[in-house]
C-alpha cells in the first residue's frame, strides 16, 4: 500500500483529536459514495454524534462520537474510504496497518483475520502504549474492498496503556463494539455488481453528486 494513501489517512486522523461533537443523529446511515455508482452505507448505533468528517486527497474520514461528554471514555466510531485501491487485498491494508503501529507503540495486538459470509473481513489491532503520548488504544476493523476503494469502519478505545496479555476490556465490550459496526453494506446503484436495495437507492437518489459523505436520518435507508 503506497505511502502517500497512508500518510494522507494519518493526516486526517491528526485532526480527529480536535473535533468536536455535533448533534445527535440517532439511527442515521452515513453513505460513502466510491464513483460510478459504488457506496458503502453504515448505520449507526443510537446516542452517537458525527464529529468529524474530512478528505485528503483520495481519503476520506468520518467519525463519530457518544454524543454524551461524560461518555468520551466510550471512544468513537470511524468510517474510512480509501480510493484507487479497488479490488485491493484486505490482507495487505491489515498488514500496513499493523506495521504502521508497530512503529509508534511499544507493543502491538493483532487479532484473528476473519472473512464474513457476506464477504467483508474483519480483525482487531491494538497499541499497547502509544510511544507519544503513553496511552494504549484498541480497535475493531470491519472491512469491505469495492470496485473503486476499500472501505474500513472501526470501533476504536482509548485506553490506559496495558500489557497485550492483558486487555483492559471486558468480553462484553468487545461484542458491543463489533455490533456497532455490523452493518456495513456495500453495493453499486448503476446495477454493477451488489445492486443496492431499493430503499436505499431510492433515499440517496439525486442526492449524491460527488465524493462527500450523506447522512441519512433515521427512516432513510
């Protein structure tokens, strides 16, 4: 994976650190166009607030938050497309992933790679304790690979810093976070390839006309 899609991803991501919640979109789906006709639609869990959303050049992040200050320890949820890497191997991303934290934590978790019967893949990578600032962190990566970008939707924690033997979240929590972000689709409305179902088409149509991110209020899926 080239270092320029990398850098820009961690670019956007220096500016998660500094946004700030918006109103709470209970329920809403965020869509994320690909071009010709590709999306990747993700539908929130309740009581989560979009906080950001940013492009640097072919990537775009959005993120959200509990919509709740007091639940800041809950962490975020985020929605990345990467474009030019479709019909790239997920294996590689996780990889470049994986070997990108190496180089900022003192230890690195990798999870199990496990592909879904619809196709997507998942894992979990975790940093220890991040060499800048001394804190841990914990993610969960749902990932689908289109025509034209890979798209990932991660559950991320902060954490105290800990020793990989020992994750400092409960079973319970992990669960959680992975139905957070279960329902990740990924389908074409020119009919190429997944044809996207007709209530989602119908609530996207003549609404997208570039790249940017839709949300779509509950009810609009």
């Amino acid at each position: 994976m080239r270092m320029m899609v990398r850098g820009a991803a961690l670019a956007l991501l220096a500016g998660l650190a500094v946004s700030g919640a918006a109103a709470a979109e209970t329920g809403s789906t965020l869509v994320l166009p690909g071009g010709n006709g590709e999306i990747l639609a993700l539908t929130l869990p309740s009581g989560w607030a979009r906080s950001f959303a940013g492009t640097e050049g072919s990537t775009t992040i959005v993120e959200w938050r509990k919509d709740d200050p007091a639940r800041a320890v809950d962490g975020s949820i985020t929605v990345t497309r990467i474009g030019g890497l479709g019909n790239s191997d997920p294996a590689e991303f996780i990889r470049d992933s994986a070997e990108a934290l190496k180089q900022a934590c003192d230890d690195v978790v990798e999870g199990q790679v496990r592909t879904d019967p619809g196709g997507t893949v998942r894992t979990a990578l975790g940093c220890t304790k991040r060499i800048s600032d001394g804190q841990g962190e914990m993610q969960l990566l749902h990932i689908a690979v289109g025509r034209e970008a890979i798209y990932i939707a991660r559950r991320i924690w902060p954490l105290p810093a800990y020793d990989k033997a020992h994750l400092p979240l409960s079973t319970e929590a992990i669960a959680a976070g992975g139905a957070d972000i279960d329902d990740l689709r990924l389908c074409n409305l020119s009919g190429i390839g997944t044809t996207c179902p007709a209530g989602l088409a119908a609530a996207v149509k003549d609404q997208i006309t570039d790249l940017s991110p839709l949300v779509l209020k509950s009810g609009g899926q």
